[in-house]
C-alpha cells in the first residue's frame, strides 16, 4: 500500500514472527548443510544435479533437499491450520519467460539467491556479494520497470 510517496507494509506480529521463524531456519539449514557434508545451500546447484549424469554420491541428499522445498508449506499447512496464501498476478507466458531467465541467471551468475545471498554472503565471499548486488538491483529496476514505464 502506498500512502502520500510512502511506502507502508501492513505487516502484523504474527507475520513478523513468521518470518523470523522462517529465517532462522533457512540458516540454521545452510550452517547444518555446511558443517555436515561441506556442501553450500544453493537450490539451483541442488535442483540442476538431480539428472545425470552424477559427478558424486549425493543424489539423496539433493532429492531429499529439494523435497523438503516442496514438503515444508505442507508442513506448515498442517501444524498452522491454514494453508500459506499465494497469489500471482501473472499469466503462464510471463512466468515461463521469467523463470527461463532466472535459470539463465543462475547458471551464468553460478549460482542463485540461496546460495549467494544466504551462504556466499555469509562468507564474505566477494563473488557472492557482486552476484547478490546485481539480483537485488536487477529487481529493483525490473520492478520501477514493470510499474511505473511499462504499467503492470
């Protein structure tokens, strides 16, 4: 919602609290991830590598990674009570295209959000940090973009 050139999240403790859970776990998981078998928390290498061929002996930790991705709104679903509502206000062509360039993104870039932002970042890694700079300002132009020139 934007009030007189401000933007206001309407946000409330219990989305707060969310949130934060939901954070927390992601770290947590990264930390975990890394301590126990090395590997960083990057979805797109672990969702690229489930096909073969198999350079390694991790195929069931990439398939139970990615379950988990799929398994945790269930989850939640069933200890909250109520499902988490989603929205798009996009039609299929746009997130086809969009989810294609995201995956062209990721490979050139390598690596994606998760594992830039979350790991590399925590790291200190300068690569991740460029990588992550550069998502966040392509987001932000895509957003102004859509908005305000192009009218979404």
């Amino acid at each position: 919602m934007q009030a007189q050139g401000v933007w206001v999240v309407n946000m409330t403790a219990e989305d707060l609290m969310t949130a934060t859970a939901g954070g927390a776990l992601i770290g947590l998981a990264a930390v975990l991830m890394m301590a126990t078998i090395g590997r960083i928390a990057g979805v797109s290498g672990f969702a690229s590598r489930l096909f073969p061929p198999y350079a390694d002996d991790q195929l069931l930790v990439r398939v139970a990674f990615v379950a988990g991705l799929i398994g945790a709104p269930l989850v939640f679903t069933l200890l909250a009570g109520r499902a988490v509502p989603v929205s798009l206000t996009a039609g299929a062509p746009l997130l086809i295209v969009g989810g294609l360039l995201v995956g062209f993104g990721a490979v050139r870039g390598g690596g994606c959000t998760s594992g830039h932002g979350v790991c590399g970042m925590a790291r200190l890694s300068r690569r991740s940090i460029i990588a992550t700079l550069t998502f966040m300002a392509t987001a932000a132009v895509t957003v102004f973009v859509m908005r305000h020139v192009i009218g979404g």
